[in-house]
C-alpha cells in the first residue's frame, strides 16, 4: 500500500485472517491516483467490510444520526450515500442513494458472517458487500474520497476495504 492513500493501516480479521484495509470510523480515507493514461472511463471496485453494528437505516438514533457511508469522486462531483444494516429485523437503502428508497435487508451482500466479528449478543457482525462504480471520468488525476457519518466508535460500528481496483477504459462510448 502505496502514498496514493491517506490511511494505511491495515487490520486482520479474527477469522480467515484476512488483511484488509481498516478498521474504519468517521474519517474520510482518500485514494489519490495521479498520471492515468489517456481514458473515458473508470471503474472502481471493491469489497466494503461492515464491521458490527450497522443499523439506523434513515431514521436518527439516540446515540447518533443514520449510519450513513459515502463514495465521491473528489472533483464536486455528487456523492454516492447510503445506509446498511447488520441486523437482521430491518431493511436498508442500499442499492439506492441515501436518502431514498428502502430495499430488502442485506440483498446485495456477498458474504455475512464470515469475518468473526460480533456484536454483543447479536450474531449479525459483519457483511461483505462487492461495490462496483463506472463513471465518465478523462482527468489525469482521480481523487477518490469514503467515508461513514455518525459511527458511534470502532468497537460499535466500522468498516474496511479489501480487494480494491481501479480500471480506465480507453474506448470512447463503453
């Protein structure tokens, strides 16, 4: 992991000992990436980590407001906002912006509970969802920024990154 991050610290996890980029709060971690060939396109993917107790989908809570977590391209461009949930009673925004329509629980997750992280007594820990982004993009830089608002603390809420690409497509019109 290069300079082109501005957060490197990388965690592992109790099961499967997979090294991942976090754990993650309420600070933006930022992918700079600079000198990019000549392109129309760009594609960004990535496993997002939901560690422990994701919940509030839309709604404030007495310890804070919507557990809310944003992808942008740095260039003022709008951000992407969304909600998750861990537990398994409710029901989230994702695959839609936050805030937005309200879909099934956990419909786009790949994986759930396979990291070995855990809640109090709850046994819905963590998630894995594959999030992928294709925009028009022609820059020479990308300046990517993710973030959460109103995470409560690490050992409540947090997420990470794992498996991170970034593709430029050089054909006009894909």
């Amino acid at each position: 992991m290069g300079n082109e991050w501005s957060y490197t610290h990388r965690d592992v996890t109790p099961w499967g000992a997979r090294l991942f980029l976090g754990q993650l709060g309420n600070d933006p971690v930022r992918l700079n990436l600079s000198d990019l060939p000549v392109h129309y396109r760009v594609k960004v993917s990535f496993d997002l980590f939901l560690i422990r107790l994701w919940g509030e989908q839309g709604e404030e809570s007495p310890l804070s407001g919507p557990d809310i977590w944003s992808f942008c391209i740095e260039d003022g461009s709008p951000p992407f906002e969304t909600t998750f949930r861990n537990l398994e009673s409710s029901a989230e925004n994702y695959s839609e912006s936050f805030p937005g329509g309200v879909n099934s629980l956990q419909a786009w997750v790949v994986e759930s509970n396979t990291l070995g992280y855990a809640y109090y007594n709850f046994h819905s820990g963590d998630v894995v969802y594959r999030m992928e982004y294709t925009f028009e993009h022609d820059a020479g830089d990308l300046p990517l920024a993710l973030s959460a608002f109103s995470l409560y603390g690490l050992s409540d809420w947090s997420w990470g990154l794992d498996n991170v690409d970034v593709y430029v497509i050089q054909e006009e019109g894909l």
